[in-house]
C-alpha cells in the first residue's frame, strides 16, 4: 500500500475503535468524512484504507475493525 492509505488507515482505525466502543457501525461516506475523502476519492481509495486496517487488525490478533463499515442505512 501507499503511504497516503497507511496515513489514512491511522486514522480511519481511530475512527473505527471509537464505532466499536460505541457498538455502532459507521456508513463509507461517514468514514469518508472522518479521514477527508469524498467522491471520487472515497470511491477509489476506501477499499484500500479498509484493507491496511484490517490486515493491522489480524497481524494484532484482533477482529477485523472494517466490518463496521457499512452502506449507506
């Protein structure tokens, strides 16, 4: 991965542990939102910044923060 997606993977995790402690799950364009992408941006980096954020998850032995994120409700 990119530098640019293992920044934004910082911060979507933080994002993502605060949706955990909350027990809630958060919508793409609301983590979007959160680590400043949009459009076409969020379209085609999100996967990325998902995937960074899990494979830390997994190499932490904890479950996977990117099962929060979700379509829009």
């Amino acid at each position: 991965m990119t530098e640019k997606h293992e920044r934004l993977a910082d911060l979507a995790r933080s994002a993502l542990a605060m949706a955990a402690m909350r027990r809630s799950v958060v919508t793409y364009g609301e983590l979007g939102a959160a680590i400043g992408l949009s459009g076409v941006q969020l379209r085609n980096d999100m996967r990325h910044v998902l995937n960074v954020v899990s494979d830390r998850c997994i190499e932490a032995g904890e479950p996977s923060l990117a099962v929060l994120v979700v379509n829009k409700q």
